[in-house]
C-alpha cells in the first residue's frame, strides 16, 4: 500500500525498536501502562532519552497483556495530516483491524475530510476487539489538524480505539478534557527517572560491581536521567576503575556531551540556542536574570517553552525561577567556553551584580568569585556581616570551596579578610596570620564599622585554636563595640555573628580553667541562638529563590557547639544534673539538624559519660566514652579542654576498671603544646590531677606526688589532690595545710567540696575525733546527694564503710542515694522502710515516673509524653503522695525499691 503522492510506506516505522538486552525491568511502570490502556488515553511524557520508547517497547513486546496484541507506529515530524493517517490505516491493517471498506483512504498528503474521520471513528466502534495503538514521538511540532482529528476519532470511537503517546512535549490534545473525565494515565519525568534500584539492576546487566555510595553519587550526577545512566555505565565498562570513573567523569568530555548537543541544543532555534549557552553559567535562573544575560526580553516566553517541552529545563515548585539539568548544564558552559571563550565570566560577573541586586547575597557571592572578581564577593560578605556563614550554615561549603581559590595578593581589605577566614575555617593558621597581616595593613580606625568587626570577629574566633584568653578577651570585647555602632536590623538578620562570637569566648574560658566566665558566655550563646527549641528553615513568605535575613539553620552548629561546652562546664562544677540536660539538648540540636558526621564533637556523649561515672555508672560511663571517641574521630580536632576531659574522664573510667596502666596511658595523648600559658597550666594541672589519682589507685604515693609537683598550681584541685597523696603516704600533717589553704565553700566546685569533706573525716577518724569524723561524713553525703552523686565513695570505699560501721547515731542522709548506701553500711541492714504505698500508680504516673528516672526535666517529660508541663507537675504531686515522700528522686529510687520500675 502507498501513501498520498504514491510515495511507498516504511515499514520500520509499524515495528517497536527491538528491547536492549541490558533492560532494567521496571514493572511498577509496566503495571501502570497496562492499567491505564483500559481508558481511551494514556501519555508517556519526558525528555530525550529518559526511557520513553524503551519502557513502551518492552510492554508492547509482551504483548501490553490485553486480547489483541498492541499496533505501533513512529511519527515522524514532518508527517503531514494525510500522510500520517494513511500510516494509521496501514498500522490497522497490518494488525489484522478489519475496517468497513466505506472508510476508504486519504487521498491528499495535506489532510482528511471530516467524513473521513466520522467513517473511521465508526469503523473502530464497530471492532469486536478495543485496538491500543502506540503512537511513538507524537509531539507538539505535529500540525493542530492532525492533533484535532486524533481527538476527534478518540473520542467518537467508542472505546474501539485506544491510544498510547510517547512524546517530549504535552500533546495539543486537550489534556484537561481527558483529566477531568478521568480518562487519562499520565508517565511523567518524574516517573521515568531511575531509583537507586533500576540503577543497580542495569549496572549489573554491564557486569559492573559499583558501591553503594557509588550508586547514589551517579544517580546524585545524572538524576536519575535513563540516558546518562546507560551511557555511564557503558563508559564504565571501558574505565579500568568504575569507582573512580563515576568520582571524575566529566559530561563534557563523554558521549553524554555528543547527545545533549545533538538532541536538545541543535533541536533549537539559534535565539533559544544563546540563551541556553548563557543562562547556564547560575545554576537557577530567572526570566529577568536571563534578560540581563542576554540584552533581550524574551526570556520568560523562552524559558516556558523550554520546560513545557522538556527540554532539560524545569521549572522549580510552580516559581518563576528554572534550572537546567546538572549535565546538560555542564556540557553547556563546556560549549560555550569553547564557542565564546572569555563571555563565561563576563557572564558570571553580570549575574553576581544582578543577584546581589535582588537581595540573594549567597548567590551573587558565588558567581562574584566564579568570575574572579574577588572586590566584589568578598566585600558582599563583610559588609553584608556574613563572614560567618565561612564558619556556620547550609551554605559554609560552598562559600569555603568558592574562595579556596582566592589568590593571597588579592587587593583590599576584604578579599584578605575573607582570605583570612577561608584559611581559619580549615584550621590554617599560618595562612589566616599572613591574611590578617594583608588585612591590617589596609584597616585603620576610618575603616568601615563591617570590616572592623569582621577583624575583631575572626581574631575571637582564632582564638579558640591558639587557646589565648587575653587575647580573645580582647577581641571579644572589641567585636561588642563595633557591633554597637551597627544598624540594628543588619545585626539581627545575622544572629550567627553573635553567637559564633560568644561560643568562641565561652570555649577560651573553659580551656583556661575560668569556669564561672566560661558557663556566663556560653548561656549567653544558647540565648543568641534561640536555645535549643530553634528550627532550621525559611521565611514561609519568601519566593523560592530568595534569600531571608537569617537562616536559623546557620545557629545549629554554634548552639550544638554552645551547649556541648556549657554541659562540660556544668560537669567540671560537679553539677550532673545541669550538664547531663545540655549534653542530651546538645545530642538533640545535632540530631534534629542533621548535623553530619564530621561537624559533630562528642562532646555530648563525653558529659553524659562523666555524669554517669560520678554515679557510679560504669557500663553506662563506658558506653557513652566510646561514642564520643567514635564521634571526635570522624568529626573536626577536638578542642582542648574536650580533649583534657576525655582523657580525664577515660583515666578514671579505667581506674574504677581495675586497669591502672591503661589509665595513666590515655593521659599521655592530649599533652598541651601550642596553647597560651593560661589555658597551658590548666590542662597540664587537670592531666596530672588525674595521674596523681591512678597512680594512689595502685598504691604508689610517691608516684602520686611526683606527678603533682611536676605541674605546681594554686587550683583547688590541684591541692585537693596534693592532700589525698599526703594522707595516704601518711603525712597527716601537710595534708590538713593543705586542706585548710582551700578558699570557702562558695569558691568550691561541689566535687572538690564532697572531696575535701571525706579528706577531712578521714583525718578526724585517724585522730580518735568519731563527732568531727561522723559530721563530716554526713555533710559530704548531703552534697553528694544533691546531685546523686556516688562516686566519691566508691573510690574511698573501705575506710568510709569501716568509719560508717562504726558510727552509733544517724547519719542525716536527706533520703538521698549516698545516705541510703551510708546506712546500708553502718548498720548492716536496709535502712528502715518508708511506708508502704497509699495508692496505686497510674499508667501515666508510672510513665512520668519512668521519664523522672532518666534524670529528664518537667519540660522535658511533658514534651517527652505530648502533655503540659502542669500536668506533669500534677502527676508528679500524686506520686510524691502516693510514695509518701517529698522529693523526686526519692519517688524513683522508692519506685525502685518496690519494684514499679
């Protein structure tokens, strides 16, 4: 049979292409193409290569699973309307579709009569059995009359005709009618994109062994792109590292580049064809945006062209703003630095200006430094007061790898401060000192009020690295000076500029030993980060694309930072309930934010390890110490007074082990070198405090002493400990100096004040004084009490058992868990039963009572539970009568007792 114009038929075009033989099934996509040949229409929509014909090849291959196997026909784009109907007859005929000869044929290659039309809708409606026809590449370039007479025979057809539509494009079929009556499948893009799982099974076709995270890192690449996927992986084949390969390949330089050229860009006419070469230098692009790369105004009409025909360009959530494919756009600027070399930063540097004019600062510094215009990025970051979003944010990374780049002779003031906070941001600090210098020889007192405190900002935070307080101390208080003299708003729509600073200022404290300076800042700190209930996200009212003044996503590394340090602060005081609360909302705000691995501290597990050592928890302690080194591990260098903690709390975990070498051996790693003497002497003191008791743990007082007169100082702990040595070494005499140059109880953490009670009634007991000796043993276990505290007595257990077995009166325990186990000890027996229980516990009284046990706060039960914190306070007035007692930790440990918990 021929055609109008007797030109013959190709047979090719009636064939389905035949299936690869590295198919991915995918028979979710293949359930749905059944499905939805039991309606008149089903649409196949997506880019060039996204598995479009394969996906339907395959299915019509097995027969698309319905009574008559299913007919194909390729349309091709310059298929007039008789032309392309005459293709349909003949597809029908070759099918075995018998027609009324009154159907007849098309006699012009221009068009059909409307009786036509009406006679082959008939013909179909009478067919005994629906036909499916698959119209492979039907498109929008096809002519309107072809689309309308489609609709017209589709539609009057009675359910005799069924159609499938591959196209790029939507159909200029009336989708809308076919949606709104529910007559339509639709397979999207979306749809069409590869899962991890396709992804794997084709790699596996190619006999290519790639890792999981190698898998994720190609799909990361291609997006799941059919085309690219395949065509990687066949390049793979060739690659004698397929790892290595998916890490490296370039778009540009591999067959990907030959198709994206040939089948998106040289489909498009030479306007549409610029306009891509140049709005591929941003990685989104606005009409307007686009207009200024171009000089002309039809951007907005161009661009929706693009991403109706899905052309490797999408809209982003219904905006105004598009991006274009990773790879296509990869190969464009390849392409374009090839066509125009020299126009690609030219380019780049008029969208940093028109970004920056539009208020997306992040933006329009990354294509500032992408054109190598250093003035301009940098100066948006220092007089916008975003310097710190180098050190904290969604967007550290990015800014941090932009300026990577950044030559050191780059003039002015703020390219050196930038400079200078790149370098400090990867802890670089002979880079950062040579950047501050370049930056110091251009400030001077007339020097904007931004640039001053961009100075004194990056000379705070340097100082957590050198550890000099003074220093730091100083910057600090320079930094609230010139933030003084700033507009307001600016300030505010940076919170992260603060609360950097303060957490830098508390961290200093804290390594020098200045606890009480050190809690001051970094209260302060969770304060400026809108403690630990913040949430990360954007102003609901801003465009997609735009950028809100503060990002609270940037305050999740200083506030984990802030309240990891104040709960190491808490710890050193002796206040376990305090620093256990900050270690867990430290724990928290990481979580919650998805903090990833290696911007995470440990700190949080280090506190929860020393809490529950001082209770004599030490599975727990173990526990909590392995992950905070496992997490220190993957995660920056850890400060140095988390570093003289860990090996702290790590020594006396051994200690309470029985494993004294071990003990004395972790204290040998995190001897301070580079530090300011301040913080030096107090990380030495604290190493050889902590050495001086493992050696007393195997007896060895001279070795005790020896290691504290190796790092003399007036600390408190210091002297504790010196005392502890002497007395065991049964010097009595220097010890009571010692214990008697302590300052008052208010000068005291509450560890060296439980310690120094039990050196004392140890003394009075040595001395025949049982009163003084009773005395001071029932202050130090009141003190310990407040805080559940046990450890203590563990350490010094057999002289405080034998002086409580000894004692004939009470010994005022305030029902705490220390005065129960004095008790226990002094009489031999459980202490005298409270009385029983009133009444019965309640689910959710035992519920509140369970979160009491885990040391958590009202508020933390009542969030814990999803009820008010009144309730709790309400369940708890119950139970407490319930128990017949006063206290919460009594209604635990008399839970305890009774075996409700």
């Amino acid at each position: 049979m021929a055609r109008p114009q007797c030109d013959p038929m190709l047979t090719a075009r009636f064939t389905a292409p035949a299936v690869p033989k590295t198919l991915v099934h995918r028979p979710e996509l293949l359930r749905r193409l059944t499905a939805g040949v039991q309606g008149p229409l089903t649409l196949i929509n997506g880019p060039a290569g996204s598995g479009k014909t394969v996906l339907t090849a395959h299915w019509a291959a097995a027969g698309g699973r319905a009574p008559r196997p299913p007919l194909w026909l390729t349309v091709e784009p310059d298929d007039a309307p008789g032309v392309f109907w005459a293709y349909v007859l003949e597809a029908l005929h070759r099918g075995g579709v018998e027609l009324p000869a009154a159907v007849g044929r098309p006699t012009r290659a221009e068009g059909v009569t409307q009786s036509f039309l009406v006679r082959l809708a008939a013909g179909l409606a009478e067919s005994a059995q629906p036909v499916v026809l698959v119209l492979d590449q039907f498109d929008t370039a096809q002519p309107p009359a072809m689309t309308e007479g489609l609709d017209f025979v589709l539609r009057h057809a009675a359910g005799g005709l069924r159609i499938v539509l591959t196209s790029r494009t939507d159909s200029l079929l009336p989708l809308h009618r076919y949606r709104a009556a529910g007559e339509i499948a639709e397979i999207r893009q979306a749809d069409l994109r590869f899962t991890h799982a396709d992804a794997e099974a084709l790699l596996g076709e190619h006999r290519l062994d790639l890792s999981q995270d190698g898998i994720r890192l190609l799909l990361q690449r291609t997006e799941g792109w059919a085309a690219g996927v395949r065509l990687c992986a066949l390049a793979m084949q060739r690659s004698p590292d397929p790892e290595a390969f998916v890490r490296q390949f370039a778009a540009d330089r591999t067959t990907i580049a030959d198709y994206l050229l040939g089948e998106v860009l040289d489909a498009q006419p030479p306007a549409t064809q610029d306009l891509l070469l140049r709005v591929c230098v941003t990685d989104r692009v606005h009409p307007d945006l686009a207009d200024a790369l171009t000089g002309r105004d039809d951007a907005a009409r161009t661009l929706a062209g693009l991403a109706r025909d899905n052309a490797f360009l999408e809209q982003i959530d219904a905006s105004a703003w598009y991006r274009l494919h990773p790879l296509f756009a990869e190969v464009l600027r390849a392409h374009l630095r090839q066509r125009h070399p020299g126009l690609e930063q030219q380019l780049q540097g008029r969208a940093a200006r028109w970004l920056a004019g539009t208020g997306r600062l992040t933006e329009a510094v990354l294509q500032g430094a992408a054109a190598g215009d250093w003035p301009f990025a940098a100066g948006q970051l220092v007089d916008a007061l975003a310097i710190g979003r180098l050190f904290t944010g969604l967007e550290s990374e990015q800014l941090n790898r932009a300026f990577a780049t950044l030559p050191a002779e780059a003039e002015g003031a703020a390219p050196a401060l930038v400079g200078a906070a790149a370098r400090l941001a990867v802890q670089d600090l002979p880079g950062y000192e040579d950047m501050v210098r370049r930056a110091d020889s251009h400030l001077g007192p007339r020097s904007g009020a931004a640039a001053r405190l961009s100075r004194a900002f990056l000379e705070v935070l340097a100082g957590r690295a050198t550890g000099d307080p003074a220093a730091t101390e100083r910057a600090a208080a320079d930094a609230e000076r010139v933030l003084g003299e700033l507009p307001a708003p600016l300030v505010a729509a940076h919170p992260e500029v603060r609360a950097l600073l303060l957490t830098a200022l508390g961290t200093v404290r804290l390594g020098a030993g200045r606890l009480d300076g050190a809690q001051s800042a970094l209260t302060a700190a969770v304060e400026a980060c809108g403690g630990p209930g913040t949430r990360p996200g954007t102003d609901p009212g801003c465009e997609p694309g735009t950028e809100p003044g503060s990002e609270p996503a940037a305050l999740y590394p200083p506030l984990c930072d802030a309240l990891g340090s104040l709960a190491l602060t808490e710890l050193m005081r002796g206040r376990l309930r305090q620093a256990a609360a900050h270690a867990r909302a430290s724990l928290a705000v990481a979580e919650q934010s998805a903090l990833p691995p290696g911007r995470r501290s440990g700190t949080g597990h280090l506190v929860l390890a020393g809490v529950a050592l001082e209770r004599d928890d030490l599975p727990a302690a173990r526990s909590h110490l392995d992950l905070a080194t496992a997490t220190a591990a993957a995660g920056p260098r850890p400060e140095p007074a988390v570093a003289v903690g860990a090996a702290v709390i790590g020594s006396r975990i051994a200690v309470a082990e029985g494993d004294v070498e071990a003990a004395l051996a972790v204290l040998t790693g995190p001897r301070p070198t580079g530090t300011a003497p301040a913080a030096r002497a107090w990380a030495v003191d604290e190493l050889a405090v902590a050495e001086s008791a493992a050696h007393l743990a195997r007896g060895d007082t001279a070795a005790a002493l020896r290691a504290l007169d190796a790092a003399p100082s007036g600390r408190p702990e210091h002297a504790l400990a010196r005392a502890r040595a002497l007395l065991a070494a049964g010097r009595a005499e220097p010890a009571v100096r010692e214990l008697a140059a302590l300052p008052a109880d208010d000068g005291l953490t509450l560890p060296v004040r439980v310690g120094a009670c039990l050196l004392r009634a140890r003394i009075a007991a040595a001395d025949g004084d049982t009163g003084a000796a009773r005395r001071r043993l029932a202050e130090a276990v009141e003190l310990a009490g407040q805080e559940e505290m046990r450890r203590p007595f563990a350490e010094c257990e057999p002289w405080v058992r034998r002086a409580l077995r000894e004692a004939t009166g009470p010994v005022p325990a305030g029902g705490s868990p220390a005065g129960r186990a004095a008790a226990d000890s002094r009489t031999g027996s459980p202490a005298e039963e409270p009385p029983p229980v009133v009444e019965a516990l309640s689910a959710r009284e035992t519920d509140v009572l369970r979160q009491a046990a885990r040391m958590l706060s009202t508020e933390e039960i009542a969030a814990e539970l999803y009820v008010s914190a009144n309730t709790v306070k309400t369940h708890l007035k119950s139970i407490y009568r319930k128990l017949g007692v006063t206290r919460r930790s009594d209604a635990v440990h008399r839970a305890q007792d009774l075996g409700l918990l």
